[in-house]
C-alpha cells in the first residue's frame, strides 16, 4: 500500500469538496507563493517569459506569477487537473488572465501539450513526495524545450550514504526517508542524474521552508 496521501482514493475530490484545495499543497499558502515568486524572479523571469509551473496544485504559485506575467504565458501541470482547475475558480485575481487549457493534468512528467517556448520552469516541494526515478523523467523530459533557460526544483537531501539509509530530521524539523515520502536524496544523487541528463546544477543556499534544497537546472551547451 502507498505511503502517499495524493495516492489515496478520492483524495483531491474529498479535499476541494470541504474547501480545502490550500491545505492540501503543503500550508504556509502566501509565505511559499512568495518565496517561489522570489527564487523565480531572482533566476531572471520577467513579464514576456513563459513558465512552466511543475505540480502546480491549486497555483499557489500561479495566482501570483499570472498576474506578473504576460497573458497566457503561465502553464500549470500537475497530477490532478481538478485542483489545478480549483485553484483557477478560487485564486484568480482574474481568471480571464489564463485559459483553464493551460492546465494540464500529467502524473508522468510528459508535459504533454505544453508549447516549446517555455523559458523558466519550476517544480516547488513536488519531488520531496515522489520517487527519485520522477526527477530523472523531468529532467529528461524537459530536455524537449529548446528555449528553456533555467528550471528551478527543490529536494530534501541527506549529508551522506549512511546518513540516507534512516530517517533524516530536516533544519525544519521534518523528518525525510529514502523509502517513503517525505523523501531524502544525496546532493550526489542530484548531480549523477542532471550530467546524465543533459543538464548542469547549482545548488542555492537560500533557506525555504521545511528544509528543502533548491537547486537551478540549466542544459548544458
């Protein structure tokens, strides 16, 4: 059986029903969107860039980035599109702002019908849930934008192999795992799967919430 809350049957239906689409993407709702907000603009995203919002949720990010950015240049992917489509209806400032076409629903990190002029992307507290194999899917899949100049995601990361095999507490005091979420990686193991995929890493020092890691992505030349 999955560890996994977002796993569970009926899940995101029972949350949104009971109003709780904020809750269920991790808390600390305007603090977080902030925080994305900052890390994103300090990477270079301007108002004519395109993003590309990776487990967007109930756009925590998106009701602040859409109203920064140029019309129609937010798309929001995530494994549900009825919380994608819940944060459209309860978070917009205005909704007219983005077509509901731009969120797409993708468990698998396809980005299917994303179009190729993305130039940011980022994936905010989404691989701390999953397997480390979906990192590598992202990475590689992502490869497909030509434009893309940095891809912003976060990870919690354990200090070294013997450390990894227990459980990890985090600077925030969450407690991480190498086989159940919430899921802890070696800074190592980032490294591996970016050179291997294309792509070269730098790890920020910036401290965000819980303890995660943030690190920038950008292809390798």
């Amino acid at each position: 059986m999955s560890t996994n809350p977002y796993e569970a049957d009926g899940f995101y239906d029972e949350a949104i029903a009971a109003g709780r689409h904020r809750a269920i993407v991790g808390g600390r709702w305007d603090e977080t969107g902030r925080i994305q907000m900052s890390v994103l603009r300090d990477a270079g995203l301007l108002p004519h860039h395109h993003l590309l919002d990776i487990g967007a949720g109930a756009l925590r990010l998106g009701c602040k980035a859409v109203p920064y950015l140029e019309p129609e240049h937010y798309w929001a992917t995530d494994a549900s599109r009825a919380i994608l489509l819940a944060g459209h209806r309860a978070e917009l400032a205005a909704p007219d702002r983005l077509d509901p076409q731009h969120l797409i629903e993708d468990a698998r990190f396809d980005f299917p019908g994303v179009p190729g002029n993305i130039t940011h992307a980022i994936a905010f507290a989404v691989f701390p849930h999953l397997p480390m194999v979906y990192l590598r899917r992202a990475l590689t899949s992502l490869r497909r934008f030509a434009k893309l100049e940095r891809f912003l995601f976060t990870v919690f990361l354990a200090p070294d192999a013997t450390s990894a095999a227990a459980p990890c507490r985090q600077p925030d005091g969450v407690v991480t795992h190498d086989l159940r979420p919430p899921y802890h990686l070696l800074p190592e193991d980032v490294t591996h799967m970016a050179r291997c995929t294309g792509w070269q890493v730098t790890r920020s020092d910036v401290m965000l919430p819980r303890g995660q890691v943030l690190f920038t992505a950008q292809p390798e030349v």
